[in-house]
C-alpha cells in the first residue's frame, strides 16, 4: 500500500518538475552532463593522469617473478656414470630491483606528465566554459525566434482587422483602392514574418535540444548578465592566470622544458639496488638442484650512442623555443580576443539600453497614431507602418538582451569561467 503512494507522488513530482520552465543555469548544467565533448575533455584529463601514474612508478621498487618448465629426456652419455632419465626441467627467478640514480630521467618524465596533466584540465575548463557560452546563445536565439512568433501573430491580427476596415471603406467608396492593396501588402508581409519566425524558432530549438539532450520544453525569461571583471585591463590580467588558452600554453612550455631535461638526462649513467633468488631443477642432469640469492647494485652507462642523445637534445630544445613562441602567441592572442569580447559586452549593454527605450517609444507611437487613425487625423497607412515599427522594435529590444548575456558568457568563457 506503501509502494504505490510513493510511486504516485513520484510521479506527481516529475510532472510538477517537468511543467517548470527550464532556466539558463540548468540547461548549462545538463549540457555539461550530455555533451560529448565534456566526456571526451574528461577522458584526456584522467589518461593526463594516469601517465603521471606511470612516470612515478619509474621511480618505485619493482618486483619481477620468471619461471620455466618442461619435460624430456636427458642422456649424460655415462658422465659420472649418470644413466639416461626422463626429467622435468623447471627454472624460477625472483627479482626485486629499486632505482637509485637515474641521472635525472624519472623526475624529468614526471614534470613532463604532471604538465600534461594541468594541459588537459585547461583544455577541459575550456570546453566547459565554450559550452556554458554556445547554450547561452542557443537559450537567447530561442527566446527571440518565440517572441518574434508571437509580436508577428498580434501583427498578423492587427493588420488584418486593418485590411478589413480598409476593404470595408473601400466597398462604400469612403477610401481609395490604394489604402486596401497597401493593408493588403502589410498582411502578406507580416504572415511571411510569421512563417519565417515560425521556421526559426525549430530550428534553435533543435540546436538547444541538441546541446541539453533532449526537448528543451519551455523556457523561463533570460536571466541578467554574468558578472564580468570592472575594466578592460583588469580583464586581461585575470585572463593572464585563468584563461585556459594561456594556461595550456603554460603548460606546453613545461613539458617541453621537461622533455629537454629527461634527453640530457639520457648522457648519464643509472644506478639501481637489486635483490634475487632462484631456483633450478633437473637442468644439466638427472636430479641437479641449484638455489641462490644475490644482492647487489646494477649500473648501466652507454658513453657512445653515435649521436642519438644528441640528437635528442637539439629536438627538445627545439620544442622548447617552439613552446615559447607558442606562449607568446597565446597571450597576444588572448589580449586581442579579450579586448573585442570586453567591447562587445560594453556595446551590448548600450545597445539594449537604446533598444528598450526604442521599444516603449515605438509602443507609444503606435498607440497614439491607433488613436489618430479613428479620428481620422491621419491615414491607416500609418498605424500600419506604426504598428510595423513597434513589433520591430519589440524583437530588436528582445535579440539586444540576449546579445548581451551572450556577449557577458562569450567573455567569460575566454576566462575560463562556467
């Protein structure tokens, strides 16, 4: 009985939930857990971190277990007056060996990986906040292709009633021919209007869907801007510790200089402890037996290669200057990127200003002509450019928004923030 109470006020609550407009912040959220470059950034960084797991065993104790086994016939020819005997040959070796020198290679590999490590963690902050930057487009785009059907419907019924006042003065000879084609003409426009707003509005919903995986149902109003740094040149110093462009670039340049250590590494000898226990049976005659244990160090130095250290060297040091160059790059790249995008979300915000006081100007104008027209003060033709003008204005002042959280996010995400 208990059972299908809870399954019902489950269900009750999944409807509740699913009936709520879906905000901005939570199509971000479920776009990081659906999309497949997410999963892909996520991949990178955990095999980043097992690599580091590897060049940190280099440098560990390790354990080593051989053996063999056969069976065959051993014949000593009456050597020591040993007949011939069926045997089983078997062998077993057990090797621990511990590195002590290794002339700089393992904490080189370490460096290398650790950077690669923080390389891919750039490259996952990255893709996560271009992520939060193409949904907050893809929710704004959705907004205005919604409002843009919705301003061009009313359109669509304002005018007609206009095309059959226009048709009824023209019956009765009270307006001329002129004013009915013309009402004519601004009912065609605005059902066009309201085809290819129509159009529009599935087609960014498919790419919202497409980003949050799955319908995004209804949408709550845009929310306000994100925050973004004061000033321009505070921007650019918090894109200098935070942008994932510059902190991958960073990061190249690590690794590259640990790729340049670990090659010079390789002119020097490597030293490591070592301990061994074996065991062998029936090897050179019938009933041999062998144990030992040993416990030594192991050096091995190869002083002549014919030039393959060196050649090494020059192509990490290469790396190392290509490293630097691109470094340099990134940052100029991302002082140019900053700057546009900085201006952009200035621009932006004044132009949604300008829009929005267009918008209540266009409202009033069309208002006040509405009145004029049935008193007949001025033409129809101009309620319907008036009323043109004002749903115009209404989609201007709409895309305006939406390009200024747009802009706020596309900043933000050179940032590296989500």
């Amino acid at each position: 009985m208990i059972a299908p109470m809870i399954l019902a006020l489950a269900v009750v609550a999944a409807q509740q939930t699913v009936s709520q407009p879906l905000t901005l912040e939570q199509a971000i959220a479920e776009a990081e857990a659906h999309a497949p470059a997410i999963d892909l950034a996520d991949a990178d960084s955990d095999a980043a971190a097992a690599r580091t797991d590897q060049a940190r065993a280099a440098g560990l104790p390790s354990a080593t277990l051989t053996g063999t086994i056969g069976i065959g016939r051993l014949d000593p020819g009456g050597f020591f007056g040993l007949p011939a005997a069926d045997v089983t040959p078997r062998a077993a070796q057990a090797t621990l060996e511990q590195p002590l020198f290794t002339g700089g290679r393992v904490s080189a590999a370490m460096a290398r990986a650790r950077a690669g490590e923080r390389m891919a963690g750039a490259a996952g902050d990255g893709a996560r906040a271009d992520l939060a930057a193409q949904v907050a487009e893809a929710y704004g785009a959705v907004l205005i292709a919604e409002e843009q059907q919705r301003l061009y419907e009313a359109l669509v019924a304002t005018t007609t009633e206009l095309a059959r006042h226009a048709q009824n003065r023209f019956e009765v000879g009270d307006a001329p021919r002129t004013d009915l084609s013309q009402a004519n003409a601004r009912l065609a426009e605005a059902r066009a209007q309201v085809a290819a707003a129509h159009g529009a509005m599935r087609v960014t919903r498919a790419r919202l869907a497409n980003l949050i995986g799955r319908d995004p149902g209804t949408l709550a109003p845009l929310p306000a801007p994100p925050a973004i740094p004061a000033d321009l040149e505070a921007t650019i110093l918090a894109a200098e510790e935070s942008s994932p462009a510059v902190a991958q670039a960073k990061a190249g340049l690590d690794a590259a200089l640990a790729a340049e250590r670990g090659a010079k590494a390789e002119r020097l000898p490597t030293v490591g402890a070592f301990a061994e226990a074996s065991t062998v049976r029936d090897q050179f005659f019938p009933g041999y037996r062998a144990d030992a244990a040993t416990v030594g160090l192991r050096a091995r130095w190869q002083f002549f290669d014919g030039g393959r250290v060196r050649g090494q060297v020059a192509e990490a040091s290469a790396g190392v200057r290509g490293a630097r160059a691109q470094l340099a790059a990134a940052r100029d790249q991302m002082q140019e990127a900053i700057t546009a995008a900085h201006a952009a979300v200035e621009s932006s915000a004044l132009v949604e200003q300008a829009a929005t006081e267009q918008r209540a100007a266009a409202q009033e104008a069309a208002r006040n002509v509405r009145d004029e027209v049935k008193v007949g003060q001025k033409p129809q033709l101009d309620l319907l450019d008036a009323e043109r003008e004002a749903t115009a204005a209404g989609v201007f002042a709409l895309r305006a928004r939406a390009d200024r959280v747009t802009a706020g996010y596309r900043l933000n995400a050179l940032l590296g923030r989500y």
